[in-house]
C-alpha cells in the first residue's frame, strides 16, 4: 500500500479531469500563490490601519481648533460686556477657564482653554474701536474681531476669523 501512495505522489486531477503526472516544477506555484494572496492582504489591512490613525489625528486637531475659537468668542463676548458697562474701557482682558470633553464625570478629562481680548482705540479718540479676542487650546490658536459701531446702544458688527501668527 506505501508503494502505492508513494507513486500517486506525482500525479493528480489535470484541467480535462483525467489522472496526469503533475508538470515540471509545478508543486511549489500553489504556495507561491498562496503566500502572494496573503501578502496582499496584509498591505491593505496596514494601509486601512494606517488610514483610519490619520483620520483620527486629524479629527483630534480639528476639535482642538473649535475649542480655540469657542475661547476667542468667550473673549469676545467677556469684552463686549465690560465695554458695554463700561463705555470709556480699552485695554485687555484675560481669563482661563476649564474644558470638559467628556460628560462622565467617573474619569473627566479636563484641560484648560484660555483667551486675550484685546478693546483697542485704533482712532486714538479715547473710545473703543475694534475687539480682538485670541483663543488658545491644547497648542491651537484662533482668533476673532469684531468693529464697535456704537457705544449707546452697545452695537458691534458681525465678528470674523483673522489670521494669527
């Protein structure tokens, strides 16, 4: 019976479906095949690993950026409501306040946002002209400014983003 085995060794089913000899050099191509479709599989499970890492950092740095600017607009509000008590008031304002992420409280993460607001009387008339608020969180940086149009009523025009260094 081994004898037997031993010769069907070299044969197998062929493409017509008769019982062949195996062709020359043909027994290592299947692992070869094997191996090639596991190695392609493994690049792209990296490449998708490596994809959704990215996708993770970049969200991390965009929610650090809105909590900048949500500190700049802090400021800015903080200031408006000083030169609105106070019509005379140019100078600036700072302030730190906390940041929860998370609404467990069993493990909040808790850092800290800080803003500049900045009342500056670019006229030189002794009144108010322009606000400008600088937010800071977790090494992001964003700023806003708003023109004061009147001082009673307190108006101020629509605040926009500007570029800070």
């Amino acid at each position: 019976m081994k004898r037997y085995y031993n010769f069907l060794k070299g044969f197998s089913y062929g493409a017509s479906g008769v019982f062949e000899p195996h062709a020359a050099g043909s027994r290592g191509v299947s692992i070869l095949v094997a191996l090639m479709v596991v190695m392609t599989i493994m690049m792209l499970a990296t490449i998708s690993l490596k994809t959704s890492s990215d996708e993770i950092d970049i969200s991390s740095h965009e929610l650090d950026a809105l909590q900048a600017y949500n500190a700049a607009e802090s400021g800015l509000s903080y200031a408006s409501s000083a030169l609105n008590e106070n019509g005379d008031f140019t100078g600036t304002i700072n302030d730190t306040f906390e940041v929860r992420l998370e609404e467990d409280d069993s493990t909040p993460e808790t850092k800290y946002a800080y803003y500049k607001a900045e009342v500056i009387d670019k006229n030189g008339d002794g009144r108010a002209d322009v606000i400008l608020s600088t937010g800071y969180y977790n090494g992001k940086k964003r700023a806003v400014m708003a023109k004061v149009l009147s001082i009673k009523p307190f108006v101020i025009e629509k605040p926009r983003k500007v570029r800070v260094n």
